[in-house]
C-alpha cells in the first residue's frame, strides 16, 4: 500500500501555506497526516501537490485562556499533548480514547476535523463545548462555531484554500464539568456512537446544559431537547435518565448504518452514552 | 496519476545515531525509508491501516507508527528503531524482560511492541497491568494472547 | 532424571526477534530484484470480457504485466487440493485467473517492476472489462435449486458430500429417547490474520536451471513437491524452496498459493530475482480463511442425563476454489471428534463441502475440531439445562472413565488415554467453582448478567498413521522426518522436518536432543525450512511439531547414542551393554571403571577419524529418523470462563478465564503455557469480536483490520492455566500437543458462558461473535422474560 505519486512542498508559515495552496493544482495540506495518509495509501486521495504545514510552530500548543478568554488550542496541537493538558474533561477524556499512544502523538486536532469522520469524537465534544474554529485564508479570517462547522459525512465548511489555525474552547465556568462517553468500536477504536455533555451545576440543579452527540448521523449533533429537559432540572440519576432518552428527538433522520452497528442499536444505547456523560460531567461539577 | 513524476527530494535522519542523507520519492513512507533505503528491516509491516503496531518507531522521542508517516514528515528528526536498542551487544532492560518472560513466539509484532513499551513505562516504574494493557492497544499480536507481553513490561518497567 | 525435557528454558531463538534480526521473507533481497504487483478482481463472480495493459506496460520502470493465460502458455498448471475424499469435484483453480473471476481478491494480472512503488502505480493502469455474474453465498444457501452455479461440472455447487458413525446406532438412540436437544448454529467465517503478511521471493540460476524459491511457509517440502509436480514443472532436484523465519501461519501459510507459482515463474520469464509481499488487503482477501460452518445438531438423552446418541448435519463453506486440504477440515478433523469426552453408543455425522463466491476457507487453528468442540459443547450445555443439571455434573455423568482407556470411539478414533474427571477435578480446584456459582446468585440477585461457561474438549492432534490418513484422502504421508548429525568436535546440528512459526522448536527440539545425547543445549542448533539443508520433511500443523518431529529426533537420536556406545565400548575395550552416557559427568563410561570414560566430543572425533572403529561401524556420525506414529495423539482440556454482560449496551467483559488442559508429558512449560495462553485469545476473538462478513454482492466488508476486530491486550484478564500429565503412549516423547486446544476450547467456553449470563432472560442460544449490539438485541428482544 503505496501513496500515488505527489509533489511535496513544506510551509514555513500560515501566509506561506495559503500562498502555496493557491499556487498548486490540487493541493492539500498535510499536517500530521494521520487522516490524509492511510487514505492516499489505499489510492482513495491523490493528490498532485501536499503542502506540509507540520513545521509551522505558530499552530502548536495550547495558550490557556484566563477569565472570559477561551482557551486556544493550535490546530496542530496533537491528541497526546490534548490528552494530557488542562483543557476541559470532555476534550482531554476524547483525546485520550482516540486510537492508540502512537496515534495520538502524530494525529492532530485540526486534522481530524478537517476530516470530518462521523465517527470521530473531537467533533461531538467540540460541538457540546460550543468551540469555535478560527481558518485563515486568502481574505483573511474566519471563526465558524463548532455547530457549523462539520457540514457532512467527511465534509465541512472549511474551503480548499483555508487551513484551521486555531480551536478555541470556552473555559469552564465555576461550577461547570464536562465528559465525553463512547461505545468503542472493538476494531478501530473509533466512536460507534459518543455523547459529550456540558453541565453547570447549582444547589443540585442543572442550570446550563450543552449535550452533542456523534456516531449517528453524518455530523455530530447537538440535543436542544435533551438540553432542555435537563436544564432547571434536578442531576440526579432518574432525572439524567430521563432527560437522556429525549435524545430521540434530537437525531431523527438518515441514522448511519453499517457492518458495526444498525441505525436501531445506534439510537438505542445513545441515551445510554448520554446519560453517562452527564452524569459524568455532573459528578465533575459538584 | 499517470505520468506524474514528482521531484525528488533529499532527506536527512539520524537513525539510532547515524546521519543519513538520502533522495527519496516525497510519497516514501517512513517505513519503507528505514527498510528499503537504509536497510534495517527489523521494522516490520503488519497492516495498511494505521491499527497493528508491527511498524513502530521512536521518532523524535515518540513512539509512532511508521507506516503512517512520510519519510519526508520525518526529515531532520531523530529516529530509533529496534537495532539501536541494545547497546554494545547487551539487551536493553526491555528486550531482556521480552526474553525472559516469554513475551513472544513468532517475533513479528515483537520490534513494534518493544518500541511502544519501552515509551510506555518511561517515568512509571510502578505501571499497572491495566495501564499496560491500555498502553498497548496500538499493537496487535496474533501469538501470545498478551499476558506475557504484559509481564514483560511489568519486569522492565522496575528493571529500568 | 531429566536435565531438560520438562523444564522451562528461554527461548534460543528469541535474540534475534527481539534484535529486529529476524530473517523474515519480505526482509530478503537479491541482487537486481524485481517487484511483483497483482492486480485482484474487485468483483466476486464476472467474466474477463477484455484487459488492456498497454498503458501500465508503457510505464517507466515496470519490466512485465502479465495476464492468465500468458502463466498457462508459458506452462503454469492449475493448483491441486491435496486431500481427496470420495467422489470429490475438483475446480479448477488457476494461479492468475484466464477467463472467470470467482471471489473479490482473484488474480487477474501480474505486474512487475522496478520498486513496488511503481507496481502498485501499474496495477492502476490496468483496463480490466469485467462482465459481472450473479453471486453464490451461504454454506447451505448456495445448494439450493436457483443458486448461481459457480463451476461447471460442480452441481449444486456442492464439491462432496461425507459422512461418519453409525447411522444405526443413532436412530435406535433417538427412537428410545427419553429427551432430545436440538440446535441450529453457525461458526462463523474467520479470517487468520497471522501478524506477517505472506510473501514470496525467487530466483532463477540460468546457468545451473535451477529454481530457489523463498516463502512463508509452514511446510516447505510439500509446497516444492506441489511446484515440481502440478504448477511450475520444475524438477525436484532443481528446486529448493525455503522458509525462513516466518510471522505466524495458524493453519493460513501451510496451502499451496498462487502467488508460489506467480514469482518464481516471473523470475525464470525475466531473469532476475523477483519478489512479492502481500500487503494486509491483499492478505484479507486472498489467505485462506477458516471455519463457516451452519450446522443442525440434536443429542439424545436418557431419562437420567446420559447421553445416547448425535446426530449432525453440517454444510461447510469451501469458497470459490478448494484450497490444498480444504476437504481435511470438516470431515476427517472433525466428524471424528463429535464423540468429545463423553461416551456416546450412537453418533452419526453428516458433511457437505460447498462452493460459494467467497475466499477459499481451509484450516485455521483448530481446524475442524473447533468446530466439532463448538456445536458438541453447545448442545451438551443444552443437554444439562435440559436435565437441570450443573453443566460440570453433567458432564461428568457422561465422561469416559480413566480405565476404559484405550477408547474406541463410534467416530473412528481410538483415543489413547487421558483422565478425564481429573481435568474436573482441576478446575474446580483451581477456579474455586463452588464460590463462583454462589456469587453469581449475588450477581443475579443484584439485576446483574453474570455467567460462568465450562467446556470439555478433546482434539487429535499429529495425524497419524500415514496409511490411515491414505485411506481418508490424503495426497501426501504424515511422517516426520529428524536427523541428528553430530560433527568431529561434538556439537550437534539437528535436522527437522517441522517447521517453526512461532512455537520455538529451537528450544524445544534442542532440549530433546541435549536430552538424548547427554550433552548441553547450546550445543546443539536446530535447523529448519529450507529443503536443500534438510530431509523430507512434512512440516507444521494439526498441533504435530513435538509428538511427530520431536519423535524423529528422538529416534535419530537414540541410534547416534547406540552407534556412540558401540565406538566408546571399542576404544575403551569394554562391551556396548557396559557402557552407558554418565549424566553426572557427560562422559561415556564403562561400569564400575574408574577411569574418567570418554567425553562425547572424544567419541565423535573417534567416529570421524576412524582409525580405530569396531569393525561392523561406518564412519560418521549422523543419523536419520523417519517417525510415524501409529495413532493421532488426543489432547484434552476443561476450560471455565466468567463474563459479564452491560444490560444497557450489551457490551462483555471477559473477567475470569481458567484452562486446564492435558497435553501429555510437557517439554518446555514455559513455551507450552505460551502456546495455550495465546491459543485462548484467538479462540475468545472467535467468540467476541472476529467475523468475516460478507455482504450480498459477495464483497468482503470486514476487509481491514479496521473493521475485522483483531483481539488486544486490553480485553483480557489474566489467563490462568493449570494442567494434568497422561503421557500419550504413541509415541517416545509421550506428547500430544499444545498448539490449538486453547483456540479450540476457548471459543466454545467463552459462548457456554455468555449463554449463562444471559440464561435469566431464557436465552438459549445466539449466534458468534458476540457482539454488543447482537446482545443488546437479544436483550431487547428478551426484556420481558
């Protein structure tokens, strides 16, 4: 399993790197290449040009933000460094379950999603944490709320010519917690389905709720109605429980369905898998 | 894809302590480099698809699986592979444990699975059966049903 | 007193492994390589209407494409199925396919160039015009009237049909029935996956024609002896074919393969040396796979739980081709083993070997007997619930008895000894049974899906007699070859027809040969895999290595050690029956002398420079042993598994495992363990994860190990193993092999227990693997029981 032949160009920089995409045919750009290469090596992308934006430092690291700043996480930033870091539960707890440690210390944040793979799990959390990603291109740049952003099975609203430079979280709110929760699939790893939460707790109440969940439809999803029952609620088990099961209500159409999983075994443990992560997140909050 | 050629390029690595500097095609994997244009082959390859191990590298420090990395990705980095484990003929504390405790029978996953364990129990002397377990889920072997992989590292975990 | 066999020792082999020095075939280079790609049909059953070439043959750096028919003109034969039962219909099955594709991952062209970079860009250059065919799939679903027929010549798509016991015997059991089971089951399609892809490298000397072929095989002889004589037509002589050191096999590399062919005769047609790997796609749609068995199943019972009778009827999935001992697996390795431990008067096997548009299916670990452990320890534990019975009390009820040994069983098989009830014994001890089954009444009290499964499994391992195995079909001899040659100095190099792909005959045979000759281990080397530094030899499978090829050395062994006495008695002027190997000293003495003896290094000197031998003794030192055994050997075991089951999910834990087995004297414990330990895991991986699933157009949708799950160390508890010794009394080593009995038990021990877990909800039985969605359904579907 080879790679079709490309040209290969390195990018010293994000004005380097949107210059070279311009410039090359069919281009992409490759960061730690964990999405992009084992496609290429079954010949189902072949690309003319990789522009490699592995060295472009700017993009590495996290920069914790204080107060009402988010925290800023560089779009190369790899799952291992995710995993380990002081970022929300929900993200560092997705990060830690994505593939295997060798994975995780090549494959990167802003890889993964601009792959968009239904099954990934930084999309769900990502969605539930309302992150919002900020893509530089020609005309400058952007920031698309995570909502937005994943458009499609393996699609998003990222253009050829942008790169995303920089995911940023909203820094937990006193009170607040958060967990991701997933159903491994035993061969991959990857998410048959996973539900992040986001919950801020006050006097046993929930007061704010953010649940998105994955592995179900061709993007993640984000659940007003389990949200809704949730909030003003009480986070005791029977009430999470409860306001899980709304999560019905919340995916409804085209439940993806393949060799793992059918559409009924995916929308029935979901409410599982969301109630596990709000109760999780709860647990965090308290 | 017909016709295209693409340029050469040079690429420069210290393995297991050597300079090379070599002209490979940019789509050369890392694997294939090490194997084909250096020629330590105690790398191996067991799958396509990022899932077995069988080809993990240290690169940089970090255990990765070289069958998904570009040689070009690699360039200017520090890699080590399983022939520069042991050092003047004397097993590493790692390789050592595997023979020991039996940790392998037909030795194929075995330089990938060193590779990822010898990562594994840096800075955790005290590792758990479970962490180990956990720890080597990005390595796959089809022989011994783990447990002697498992004590294996235990042993070298303490031994290191 | 034994200073090796029975102890445990580190491997000999292992430095080079864990050095990354390991000779694997895809590490071999020769001196202007060529590289050989080839190009798989994406369809599982179409015509090839046309295939253009010319534009990958136009590309810069490939040497040669060619197609089917250019192998069959420039004298390539068909592939031969080397086990022929009765009236067997034989397709044809051609190394690059001419005219019809019949599975997603036949060869339809031959691509070789420069770097296999640039092969695998040819292999896109290829026009193939493709005129699809309706699709044949299901073991028993491909028989019926409106199935495509995918041979001609081969109605109802059926290859042979077999059967064994006694028909009578049965009926009578089931007419004075007092209870009866029945079952329907599946054994699902596995795919082997051993960790290196198979490869193949060759080289053509022109000068001296002859071939050497480099490849993962479990047994080379019988691969040069298939080339020579049906597909590449080189003499014997002129062939040597080697296996180095391969990355597992588990049955997958034993088969005669097409890409065997395919090499060598591209080297011979170009000149130069060329060299083929299989990447693991190619692996997952062209190594042979194993199991896919449906089968129906029914016991007999009388009113006190004994058992009286079996009957069972099974369609086996072949594939698209009968591989080289395809027609082995489910007849002779397994209808002979449906009497299990248990003595049943009456057992009756029925077996259809069909054709289906799928990858040839052929032995896998186990092979056969897995299957015939799985439905016989399914039913049984269906007998017990029936009775209302303990499943180990039931089992016990039916055991044979430790004194009817020699058993003759209604299957054919004799089976030599073992103690049976002392396996129970074992395991009851040593996983605490009693406390398991009162804690499970606290798990199920508490809401909770907890099961404990048992299984008591039998195999046959090393398949023996030759004659016998003659009689049931087989092409070749079941012998094993061993040579002892002991140099002028004393070190020892050991010849062996077995072959190690993981199971450490470097050790295990050197501890044998160190044994018998009364000398160190590291003075003697094993040699293995390459047909021009060994005798014939048979290779390694079916659990043989120790009680077959392990026997050969021994019996060379002991005729260097009888030669040696003769030569020692002649220098020291004593008689042969006064001389004996001292084990305290590893000196050849004379009784009662006081003189130090000889040293074994003295007396092979002696052998060699042959001045002063008796006078009926050649020079030399270096024997040869033929061993056939006069019987399979019959390994047996008792295995008990705990699971829990996540109501909410269906997702198993697999918490407690506990093996006893009985294989006989033990060589090495610590190879042996290994051995078994491992072969559990691949047996759970039947039960919970592993399924070669194929969808209706006959793709294979578990193509990856991304979709096809592998087990890993993380859904594993520790494996306990326990053992008891009944020394098979067939052979000289008293082995009866440690190879496949953990995949063969682990399996049906692992379902016994799911089924437990879930016996609260009334289920009886689901089908493999087990996974959380399958038990989340049946949960579902259960929620109100």
């Amino acid at each position: 399993m080879y790679p079709a032949n490309f040209n290969y160009v390195r990018a010293g920089s994000v004005a380097e790197a949107l210059s070279l995409i311009e410039s090359e045919e069919d281009a992409k750009f490759l960061a730690g290449g964990h999405s992009l290469i084992p496609t290429m090596k079954l010949r189902l992308a072949e690309p003319s040009t990789l522009v490699d934006i592995g060295r472009i430092e700017d993009l590495r690291g996290i920069s914790y933000g204080s107060g009402d700043e988010p925290d800023c996480i560089g779009s190369l930033t790899s799952h291992a460094t995710i995993a380990t870091s002081q970022l929300p539960c929900a993200l560092v707890e997705a990060a830690r379950g994505i593939g295997d440690p060798q994975v995780r210390n090549r494959g990167t944040i802003g890889g993964n999603i601009a792959h968009a793979d239904p099954a990934s799990d930084l999309p769900t959390v990502l969605t539930a944490l309302e992150a919002t990603i900020r893509v530089a291109g020609p005309e400058g740049t952007r920031n698309i709320e995570a909502g937005d952003f994943f458009t499609g099975l393996f699609e998003t609203g990222l253009k050829d010519n942008e790169l995303i430079t920089v995911i940023s979280v909203p820094r937990e709110e006193s009170g607040a917690g958060s967990a991701y929760a997933k159903l491994f699939n035993p061969a991959s790893r990857y998410a048959v389905v996973g539900a992040s939460a986001v919950v801020t707790l006050d006097a046993g109440k929930i007061v704010r709720a953010r649940v998105a969940v994955g592995g179900l439809t061709a993007t993640a999803v984000r659940c007003g109605a389990v949200e809704a029952a949730l909030e003003g609620n009480s986070s005791s088990a029977d009430a999470i429980k409860e306001a899980s099961s709304q999560v019905a209500a919340d995916v409804v159409d085209d439940i993806l369905e393949d060799v793992h999983a059918s559409a009924e075994y995916r929308l029935g443990i979901i409410p599982v898998f969301v109630a596990r992560a709000v109760q999780s997140a709860c647990s965090r909050a308290a | 894809m017909e016709g295209r050629r693409s340029m050469g390029v040079n690429v420069t690595m210290n393995i297991n302590g050597k300079a090379h500097s070599v002209d490979t095609e940019p789509r050369m994997l890392l694997v294939d480099f090490i194997r084909e244009k250096i020629g330590l082959t105690g790398t191996n390859i067991g799958c396509d698809t990022t899932q077995c191990g069988a080809c993990t590298v240290h690169m940089d420090g970090m255990a990765v699986k070289s069958c998904t990395v570009l040689a070009v990705q690699a360039d200017g980095s520090d890699v080590a592979t399983i022939e520069g484990l042991a050092t003047d003929g004397v097993l590493h504390p790692m390789q050592q444990a595997f023979w020991d405790e039996h940790g392998l029978q037909c030795g194929y996953c075995t330089p990938g699975m060193i590779m990822a364990a010898t990562k594994l129990v840096e800075g955790n002397p005290d590792i758990s059966d479970e962490e180990i377990r956990h720890g080597l889920e990005g390595n796959i072997c089809r022989c011994t049903g783990y447990q002697n992989i498992v004590k294996a590292v235990k042993v070298a975990a303490q031994a290191a | 007193m034994s200073r090796f066999v029975g102890k445990s020792f580190k491997r000999v082999e292992d430095p080079r492994f864990l050095q990354g020095q390991g000779s694997y075939v895809a590490n071999l280079q020769r001196p202007g390589m060529a590289y050989v790609a080839i190009l798989r049909s994406p369809h599982a059953h179409a015509r090839i209407v046309g295939i253009d070439a010319s534009a990958a043959e136009a590309l810069d750096g490939v040497i040669a494409v060619y197609k089917g028919q250019d192998l069959i003109d420039g004298g390539v034969g068909p592939l031969p199925c080397g086990w022929v039962v009765p009236e067997l219909k034989i397709p044809e099955r051609w190394p690059i396919v001419p005219d019809c594709v019949r599975h997603v991952g036949d060869g339809v062209a031959v691509v070789v160039a420069d770097s296999p970079y640039v092969a695998e860009d040819a292999l896109e250059l290829i026009e193939v015009d493709y005129e699809p065919l309706p699709v044949s799939l299901g073991a028993r679903a491909t028989t019926e009237y409106r199935a495509t027929q995918i041979h001609d010549g081969i109605p109802n798509n059926t290859a042979y049909t077999w059967a064994l016991g006694d028909e009578q015997a049965m009926r009578k059991a089931f007419a004075e029935a007092a209870h009866v089971v029945e079952l329907d089951l599946i054994n699902q399609r596995l795919i082997p996956n051993a960790m290196e892809p198979r490869a193949c490298m060759a080289e053509w000397d022109a000068a001296m024609e002859e071939m050497t072929v480099w490849t993962t095989s479990q047994n080379p002889h019988p691969i040069r002896l298939l080339l020579s004589a049906f597909t590449l037509g080189i003499p014997e002589n002129k062939l040597r074919v080697i296996s180095p050191d391969v990355g597992g096999g588990f049955g997958s590399k034993i088969f005669h393969y097409p890409e065997e062919v395919v090499v060598p005769w591209v080297a011979r047609a170009i000149q130069r040396p060329a060299k083929w790997v299989s990447t693991r796609s190619e692996a997952f749609m062209t190594d042979s796979q194993g199991r896919d068995h449906v089968t129906n199943v029914k016991m007999a019972m009388q009113r006190d739980g004994v058992i009286t009778g079996l009957h069972v009827q099974t369609w086996a999935d072949q594939g698209a081709y009968l591989s080289t001992f395809a027609p082995l697996i489910p007849t002779a390795l397994s209808i002979t083993l449906f009497s299990g431990l248990y003595k049943i008067p009456g057992i009756w096997g029925e077996m259809k070997g069909t054709l289906t548009n799928t990858v040839p299916v052929d032995a896998y670990r186990g092979a056969g007997r897995p299957e015939a452990s799985y439905l016989l320890e399914r039913i049984v534990e269906l007998g017990a619930k029936k009775m209302g019975m303990d499943p180990i009390a039931f089992r016990r009820l039916n055991l044979i008895p430790a004194e009817e040994f020699p058993y003759q069983t209604p299957v054919a098989f004799q089976y030599d000894s073992g103690n049976y009830q002392g396996l129970f014994d074992k395991l009851e001890e040593l996983s605490d049974y009693g406390q398991l089954r009162a804690e499970q009444q606290v798990q199920r009290a508490a809401g909770k899906l907890w099961g404990v499964g048992v299984s008591g499994c039998i195999e046959a391992s090393g398949p023996a007699p030759s004659a016998v195995a003659g009689s049931l079909g087989s092409a070749v001899g079941l012998w094993e070859s061993g040579t002892v040659r002991v140099h002028p100095s004393g070190k020892v190099t050991a010849l062996t027809g077995s072959h190690a792909h993981g199971q450490g005959h470097e050790t295990t045979f050197a501890q044998v040969v160190a044994e018998e000759l009364n000398i160190e281990i590291e003075d003697v080397e094993i040699i293995h895999g390459d047909t021009g530094r060994i005798p014939f030899g048979m290779g390694t499978y079916g659990s043989r290595s120790a009680a077959v090829g392990g026997s050969a050395l021994v019996r060379s062994a002991e005729r260097v050690r009888e030669k040696m006495i003769k030569i020692a008695a002649h220098q020291m002027e004593s008689r042969p029956e006064d001389v004996y190997f001292d084990d305290e000293t590893r000196t050849i003495r004379v009784q009662g002398a006081t003189d130090e003896g000889m040293t074994f290094g003295a007396v092979a000197m002696a052998a060699y420079t042959a001045h002063d031998l008796p006078p009926d003794i050649e020079p030399g030192l270096d024997e040869t042993a033929f061993f056939d055994p006069s019987n399979f050997t019959f390994p047996n075991s008792a295995h008990l598994a705990v699971v829990s089951i996540d109501r909410e999910t269906g997702e198993i834990t697999l918490e407690k495992y506990v093996g006893v087995d009985d294989v006989g004297k033990v060589i090495n414990p610590l190879i042996v363990d290994g051995q078994l330990v491992g072969g559990v895991a691949q047996g759970v991986g039947q039960a919970l994860w592993e399924h070669g699933i194929y969808g209706e157009d006959g793709q294979l949708l578990t193509g990856s190990m991304l979709d096809y799950a592998m087990p890993r160390a993380d859904r594993f508890p520790t494996i306990q193993t326990g053992r008891i010794e009944t020394p098979s009394p067939t052979n000289p080593l008293g082995v009866k092999g440690a190879g496949e009995m953990g995949t063969i038990a682990g399996t049906v021990t692992v379902a016994n227990a799911v089924m437990d877990a879930l016996a609260p909800l009334g289920v009886d039985h689901v089908e493999m693997p087990f996974t959380s969605e399958k038990i989340w359904q049946t949960i579902q579907s259960h929620s109100d029981s």
